[in-house]
C-alpha cells in the first residue's frame, strides 16, 4: 500500500487543533451531469441505501440516474442564487467554518485549524483533511453536524473519515461527536430562533419540528435517529412553554415505495387545515444549514399542500445557520471534547521554540528529509 503524507511532517513543528466539520453535500453545480455523478456517489453509499448491491444497482444506474437528475438540477437552479456562492449548503458552510475558526481562535492559548468537508461532493473530506495534516493538526475533533444520530448520515461521515485515514502513514489521534440532539446551547439556540419568529409573526396553531426521514426498517434495525427526534422537540418545546397538543414532530424528504418513520410532513400538512388548524410555523432542528430540503421541499413545496388544502398562513422558520448562539453552542461543544488537548504543552504556541528546533536539528542529522 502506498501511505500519503509520509513527506508531510515537519520535525520540531508547534502541534495545532485540528477542527473538522462535516455535512452531507452538494452538487458542484445545478446541471444534469453534476446531480447524476451527485447522486450516483450519495446513493451507492451503503449506508444510505441497505440494499444487497444486486438487488441495488439496477435500480440505480439504469433507472434512478437516468431520470431523477434532470428533475433534481431544476429543483436546485430554483435555490442556487439565494447566496454569492451558489450552492445554500456550501455557503453557509463556509460561513460557519469562519465563525467557528474565528471564536476558537479567540478562546485558545494555541493555533487552530477549522476544516470543512462534504461527504459526498466537494469540498471532500479527504481534502479537508489533507488541509488539516498540512496546517499541522496532530489532534483533530471531527463534527458531523447532524444533531441527530444515524447511520446514514454521522456513522457514514465517520466511515468517510477512516477510509482515508486508511491511506496515512501517521494517523492523527481523532475525537468523534456522534451527536447534540439534547445540548443545552444547542437547544436553547433553536427555542430562541422559534420564539423571535412567534414574536414577530404570531403564536401558529401548531408549530410543525420537521426531520429528514429515514426507511421504517431502520429504525426496527436499532437506529436511534428517531427517538433522539423526539427528544429534541420534547425539550425545545419545553423551553417555549408548548404543550404536547400545539406541537408535531414529522418527518420529510422519503424516497423509494418502502415505508419511512412517520407521520410524513407533507401528509400532515395536506390533513392539518380540514382539522381546523389555519397557520402553521415549521422547523428543522435537524439541518445545521438551510438546502434545498429546506428552502425548497419545506419553504415552497409543503407550502403548497398546505395552503391548497385550504390553509391560510404558513411560515418556514430558518435553519440556524450561522447565527451567533448557534455558532457559540458549536463552539463551546468542540471545546468540551477537546479537554485535555488543549491544555497539552505540545499544543502551546508559545513552547520553547529552542527545543523544537533542536528537536528538528538531531531528526535532520538522523537523515529525515524534513
């Protein structure tokens, strides 16, 4: 096997935190071919899809690609200029990715390094962590930002991370945040988001906590994606002082004929009007950054159902984003689970630089090249 980086350590260097953030993807741009080799990389992930590759691949490349990117670009050049770079999930990325290197930087003794991956589409985690190894992180605290656990979306980050890895020479020592479903920054950043809409628009008949869905059987196969679901609208309604009879917790995006965790949003949109429920407020807690399951499934789509059902006011509350509290919960979270590290020597930038260049000197006399 040929091992990379094994050129890329530098005897006597300052170590340095290494930060990486991971969301699910996009598409490098809203054209055809960019979505079919999008989703031919998202949907041959084993984890996203629990299919034998037999009974799979068919369906997939002779069916699905053929006809779902074309459907898919549209969808996407309908949100692609809401923000300068295009792309909703990889603009707010990065605006999350200099907030969070920016407040790091604020409160550690040492240099840090905040990296952004996707796992399917670009920036790759692979290129996010080469950018981490370069800059010198020998610690890195790796953040799926799924809220949530599950198996498709954080363990498949994670699985991303160590193939990689898989290939270096010199791991680095890892941290894993597999989830913050019920973090106390986290959740009162959500309630507080709801309330200033409420405050703004009006208390709704019912406050809709809209998730990604996953298929029935995985939750039956032990994924707890769907309880800590729960939990996270439990707790944010909670902190608003809404009863269970003002709030539901559904579920969105299903895809294929199987059945998915339910009830289904769009469903209970198209039911809740003949209920006599009028005005609607509906969130994601489960998406870090607005996309297009968001800004267009749920800001334009279940709009539709909704109103064409006989609805009268609806109003999608954004995802979190780069606000301030969000951005100060994620950072007092990576903080938590870099305990310890940072308070290393190794990781003070201002160690005894004579050590360190002696350390390099005998390494270099010993004959590494660097």
């Amino acid at each position: 096997m040929m091992y990379q980086g094994e050129a890329d350590f530098v005897h006597g260097s300052a170590e340095r935190l290494g930060v990486l953030l991971l969301n699910l993807g996009t598409p490098d741009e809203p054209t055809t071919p960019a979505l079919r080799r999008y989703l031919k990389q998202f949907l041959s992930d084993p984890r996203v899809i629990e299919l034998p590759r037999w009974q799979w691949w068919p369906i997939l490349n002779l069916i699905i690609l053929n006809t779902r990117p074309k459907r898919s670009a549209a969808a996407y050049r309908e949100v692609w200029n809401h923000y300068e770079d295009g792309s909703p999930l990889l603009a707010i990325a990065r605006q999350q990715q200099r907030g969070l290197q920016a407040r790091l930087e604020q409160q550690l003794a040492g240099p840090v390094t905040v990296a952004l991956g996707m796992r399917y589409g670009n920036p790759s985690v692979a290129s996010a962590l080469a950018e981490l190894r370069d800059a010198g992180a020998r610690r890195i605290v790796v953040l799926p930002l799924y809220p949530q656990y599950a198996a498709a979306t954080t363990a498949s980050s994670f699985d991303a991370v160590f193939d990689e890895l898989k290939t270096w020479r010199w791991m680095p020592e890892l941290r894993t945040i597999n989830h913050y479903h019920r973090d106390i920054g986290y959740l009162d950043a959500l309630a507080a988001s709801i309330r200033e809409h409420i405050t703004e628009h009006g208390q709704p008949d019912k406050l809709i906590l809209s998730y990604h869905g996953i298929p029935e059987r995985y939750l039956l196969g032990g994924d707890p994606y769907h309880c800590e679901c729960h939990v996270t609208s439990r707790l944010v309604c909670e902190r608003l002082g809404i009863g269970p009879d003002r709030y539901l917790t559904t579920f969105q995006s299903r895809f294929g004929r199987e059945e998915w965790i339910k009830p289904y949003t769009d469903a209970t949109l198209k039911s809740l009007p003949e209920q006599g429920v009028k005005h609607v407020a509906i969130v994601c807690p489960g998406f870090a950054a607005d996309c297009l399951e968001t800004i267009e499934e749920i800001g334009q789509e279940n709009r539709e159902y909704f109103m064409e059902s006989g609805g009268e006011t609806y109003h999608y509350i954004e995802a979190l984003n780069d606000r301030s509290d969000h951005l100060d919960a994620l950072t007092r979270l990576i903080l938590r689970h870099a305990q310890g590290w940072v308070e290393h020597s190794g990781f003070d930038a201002h160690a005894d630089e004579k050590e360190r260049a002696q350390v390099r000197h005998h390494a270099l006399a010993l004959g590494a090249k660097q």
